[in-house]
C-alpha cells in the first residue's frame, strides 16, 4: 500500500549508508516483490530466476543468497501474505457483533487487502497450482485460521453449518475472475453482492434482502516516525512501544522508517538512539514488507 511517507523513506534511503540488517532486508523485499510481478505477467511456469532477477535489479548471485529457487520465493511472498493479511481479517470479525456483522466485516478487509495490490492479489490466489507443495501448505496455513474462525462461527447463532473452505474457495474463484477480466475494477465494488453471496452461503439459504455494509477499511497510514524522533527524550518510551510492536507484529515498513530516519539523523551529526536502532535492526531481519514501494528494475511495470 505506498502511499508519500513510505516513499519519502525509500528515496531518503538511496542517500545515507545503512547496516547489513537493512540492506538485506531491503534486497529481499525487492526480489521477492519482482518475483510476484513477473508471475503475475508470466505465470508461474514463464517466470524464470533470469527474468525476476532483471526486474529487480539485481544479479543471480543475489538471489542465491536469499533464495534456492522461484518456487522459495513465492513461499516468501505467501509469508508476507500472511502476516499482514491474516490478522486483520480475523480482527474484523471479531471486532463484530453477530456472525452476519463478523462476516460482512472479514470480507470488507478481505476486499480492502485485495485492492491494495492486484499483482499480488493474483499471484496469491491462483498461482499456487502451478507451484509445488511448499507453496501450497504457505496457502493453506494463510487461509486455516480463517476457515477456523468461520468454524467457530458454526457454533453459534449461525443458521446451518459454515463451511470455510468452501466459502473461502468460492470468493477466491470470484476474485481471480474479476482481477483477470475486468483488471481496471476495484473488486470493492462488488462488496453488496458478494457480502450477500456469502452470508446466503453461510446460512444455507437466501440472505437478508438488505445487510447494513461495514465501511471498507482506510488504507493504513504509518505513524510519523521521523516527527517522534526530533522530539527526542520526551517521546522516548513511546518509540520504543513503537518498535516492539513493529517487531512482535513483523512490521517491515515501521522497521524501515525508524532505521533509516535514525541513519539520516548520524549522517548529519545527529545524536542517535543505538538501543532503539539495534532493536529495529534485529526486528527486520525476518520482517515482511508489505506497504513499502519497492523501486522496480529495467522493464518493470508500475503498481496500481
């Protein structure tokens, strides 16, 4: 999801030296993300190493050191896929009252996350039957805790048996549909429809003929991490509850910005928190990095 902060991060990040940590970090994020975008182009068979290596801008050699092969890759991306998409699906459902708000508000995130980039949208949702069982089980753990969520709904006021997977799977099919044939169209715009769609699944018969819609969700906007660190002392704790979080959640992005304003802010001289940097230096190593605009290599097509 870019958006202006994150672009101010990535092109301040070109002019300042960063750790290892960040630099690795910052080489995955672009391969994995060149991997998706030429499977998304190419599908999964006419994706090669060459041509993912050439959109990133990078060489072989670098993406041997990060990965053994595509199909490594793309189990990546389903890992990214998860830790950001999961928990917000599933906290929408619970933040509802009723299994008909639970459901309406899981798959107005759902919808909201889909539209947030259709590259990976696709590639997560089709190309797992090209690739081999790794990428699979990556898809099946994305969608087990949601179908469980949608199990334990079955025990409540639920008219009949929810099915999850069924469910999941047919939205799946419906949104490959729409981001295939009608590619310029937020599937958003679907939402009454397919919101209907699924609560008549779900309760074995028709839906009510009208169902308040929740509000989709804003494109999340990063807290103003370069504001909290020119304040100094006074914010201090409220950085550092900023970074665990960042940490625990796996957060990339967050991670990024406060490493690379607090490298901005020794390139000139600054006074640095070296506890703070090295807790985000150890919090990226294995952070995903959704929301943070990747500079495509030669030939790469833009994002939405």
């Amino acid at each position: 999801m870019p958006n202006d902060d994150y672009q101010n991060a990535s092109r301040c990040s070109s002019d300042i030296p960063l750790p290892d940590e960040a630099q690795s970090f910052r080489q995955r994020a672009h391969l994995i993300d060149a991997a998706v975008r030429e499977i998304a182009d190419r599908g999964y068979d006419g994706a090669t190493v060459a041509s993912i290596t050439t959109r990133a801008g990078l060489s072989r050699p670098a993406f041997y050191e990060q990965f053994a092969s595509k199909e490594e890759a793309l189990v990546h991306a389903y890992d990214v896929a998860i830790a950001f998409a999961a928990p917000r699906i599933l906290e929408a459902m619970r933040s509802a009252g009723g299994w008909q708000n639970a459901t309406a508000s899981a798959l107005a995130m759902y919808l909201a996350i889909l539209d947030c980039d259709h590259a990976w949208a696709l590639v997560c949702l089709q190309e797992t039957s090209a690739a081999g069982e790794p990428v699979r089980r990556a898809r099946d753990t994305l969608r087990a805790p949601i179908i469980e969520a949608f199990r334990r709904l079955s025990t409540g006021d639920v008219p009949g048996p929810v099915d999850g997977a069924d469910v999941i799977s047919a939205l799946d099919a419906i949104a490959i549909d729409g981001l295939r044939h009608r590619p310029g169209q937020p599937l958003a715009v679907r939402q009454r429809e397919l919101t209907q769609f699924v609560l008549a699944a779900i309760s074995g018969g028709a839906a009510p003929g009208d169902v308040d819609l929740p509000p989709l969700p804003p494109r999340r906007r990063p807290e103003r991490v370069e504001a909290l660190i020119e304040q100094g002392e006074e914010v201090a704790r409220t950085l550092e509850l900023l970074v665990r979080a960042a940490a625990a959640r796996r957060d990339g992005p967050t991670l990024w910005r406060v490493i690379v304003a607090l490298q901005r802010r020794r390139a000139v001289g600054r006074p640095v928190d070296e506890a703070l940097l090295r807790m985000a230096l150890e919090g990226i190593r294995d952070a995903w990095f959704f929301g943070l605009p990747i500079d495509e290599g030669p030939g790469a097509s833009g994002r939405e």
